[in-house]
C-alpha cells in the first residue's frame, strides 16, 4: 500500500507556480490576480478561503478577499460579482460554496464571466470540459486528476467507480475520466444515493472515486484487493483531541480499507491541498489568456 501524499505533491506545485510566477514579474508580464467572495461564517469554508489567500500570498498572485455577512441580498451579491467582471486587473473569481439558502447559487454563478470563472463552474465552461474544449477544469477533478498523473496510476481501459454526482466532483471527474486522453481512456460508472447495492459496483472498482460527504461510507468488504482509493470527503466532525475541537473525515474507512489498496489518499492531506493548487493553476492560465485570448 502506497499513500498518495497530497500535501507533498502540492507543495511541489506550488514551488513550480511560484517559480514561473517569478518569470513573469522578471520579464514585466501580468501579475496574476484572484479574488474570491467569501459569505457568513462556515468553518469549513472560512479556512479553506483562507488558504487559498495564503497560497496566493505565497506564489507571488495579487488576491482580493470580500467577505460578507450571510444577510446580504442576492442583488448586492450580483452587483459585486458585476463589478468584478468589470475590473481588468482581476483574472479570476470564485465565490465559495455553499451560499446562504436565499441565494440562488446558480443565478450567482452564472453571473461570473466565463473568462474569470477559475472554478469552472459556469455552464459556458461546463459545456467546454464536456466537449473537450480548452476552459478552465474544476479544481477538484483537476486535482484528482493530477495526483493520478504524478503517481502514474494507469487508467487507460481500467474500471473507474465514482460515488457522487456533484457538480463539482462528481459528475466532471467521471467525464473526464472516460475521455480520450492520459490520463483517461477509463470505463466509468457513475454511482449515487439511489445506486442499488452500491457494493456490487465498488467491489468491481479499479480506481474508487468517492465524493458524498457521508464519512465512513466505504467500508472494507466494498473495496477490491489491489484498488486505487481516493477519497474526496472532507465532512468536519467534532473532536476533543485536536485544538481546533474538531477533524476532517473522509468518505472511506481509513484505517480498514487501507491495507486492501495499491493507492489510497488520505483525509486531510489527500485532495484537499491539490484542489488548491488547481485554483492557482487556472488563475495563471487566466492571466496568461490560455484559454480565452
Ligand atoms: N466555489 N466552493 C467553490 N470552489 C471550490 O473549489 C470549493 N471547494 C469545496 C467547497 N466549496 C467550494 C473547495 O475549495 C471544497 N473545497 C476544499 C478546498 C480545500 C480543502 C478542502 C476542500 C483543503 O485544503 N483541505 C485540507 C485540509 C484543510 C483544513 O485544515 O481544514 C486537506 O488536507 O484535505
């Protein structure tokens, strides 16, 4: 069994940003700049927030921070989002998820100019990844994807299971797993909360993406010898061992499903750090009009 070290992997890639990032200022080229909208007070979403500042801060990126009070209308929110379209220094917004429930998170996202939309998650830019179009790739998919990469797991005619249908994780990795590409080339099965015997289909797994939220879901008897495991979920649950008075869980039984797996990523340090490094990725290529001139 081999852990798949996120934290490391994006320590790598946040060293390889900050260097072309120092290219860029040497040769007097656009300093990429993000800026995110951050709305009430979630933990999860505070710190995550937060650390996407702190990387900017650290690869040499401008960011802006905008955080509001979970009682702001959905008017202001678009006018903001508006105003944000319209400053060119900027290269790209994300407004962090989830938003309070009076506010339709699609209208808000739909909102975003497609060309600053370094979350991908404009319908726009949807439908390019779908079609294989350049576009700005999800930050998580894309970072499963790059740990993928950088482990040189194959793929290609291997069964991919995803567990979870999500916008954002679920539904873009299966997509761009069965594209013709590498890493892709995978036969994928799609899973979700009225999938019958969800075990008679992770059993059958090659590489099991999981993606729900509900910690401890994926238990040892559902996982094939040998698999490839990564685990996506990130639920904050309470605990009076650590400082903070809580940890991060997974999806998947750490410690039971472990020993079975070629590959398995831990929570945290698994895909959480490389999501991050994605954001930062696709706010460069932004700034670098790599993907619209
Ligand atoms: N708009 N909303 C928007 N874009 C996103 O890409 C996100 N997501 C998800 C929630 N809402 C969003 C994130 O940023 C989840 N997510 C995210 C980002 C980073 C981490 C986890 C989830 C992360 O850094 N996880 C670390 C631990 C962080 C900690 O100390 O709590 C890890 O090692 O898993």
């Amino acid at each position: 069994m081999e852990l798949i070290d996120g934290k490391k992997i994006s320590e790598q890639i946040k060293e390889e940003i900050a260097t072309e990032v120092n290219q860029i200022k040497a040769e007097g080229g656009k300093v990429p700049h993000l800026a995110a909208i951050l709305i009430g007070h979630d933990g999860g979403s505070i710190t995550y927030v937060n650390h996407k500042v702190a990387d900017c801060q650290h690869v040499g990126f401008r960011s802006s921070l905008f955080h509001y009070e979970d009682d702001i209308t959905e008017e202001f929110l678009l006018a903001k989002v508006e105003e944000i379209n319209n400053d060119a220094d900027i290269d790209g917004l994300i407004v962090q998820l989830p938003l309070p429930k009076h506010i339709n998170s699609q209208k808000i996202l739909e909102a975003i100019n497609p060309q600053k939309d370094v979350d991908g998650f404009h319908p726009a830019n949807v439908g390019r990844m779908a079609v294989g179009l350049p576009t700005f790739l999800p930050a998580t998919p894309a970072g499963i994807i790059e740990l993928i990469r950088r482990y040189n797991i194959e793929t290609f005619a291997k069964h991919v299971v995803v567990v979870g249908r999500s916008n954002i994780v679920g539904s873009p990795v299966s997509i761009l797993l069965a594209k013709n590409a590498t890493p892709g080339n995978a036969t994928v099965t799609l899973c979700h909360r009225y999938t019958e015997n969800l075990k008679q289909y992770t059993l059958q797994a090659d590489i099991l993406i999981v993606a729900v939220g509900i910690p401890g879901l994926i238990t040892e008897e559902m996982v094939k010898e040998g698999a490839v495991v990564i685990d996506v979920g990130t639920t904050r649950v309470k605990s009076d061992v650590t400082k903070s008075g809580f940890k991060l869980k997974g999806d998947v039984d750490f410690e039971a499903v472990a020993p079975k797996c070629s590959y398995i990523t831990p929570v945290p340090g698994g895909v959480g750090p490389l999501t991050r490094m994605m954001l930062l990725k696709n706010t460069l290529k932004s700034a670098k009009k790599e993907v619209y001139q």
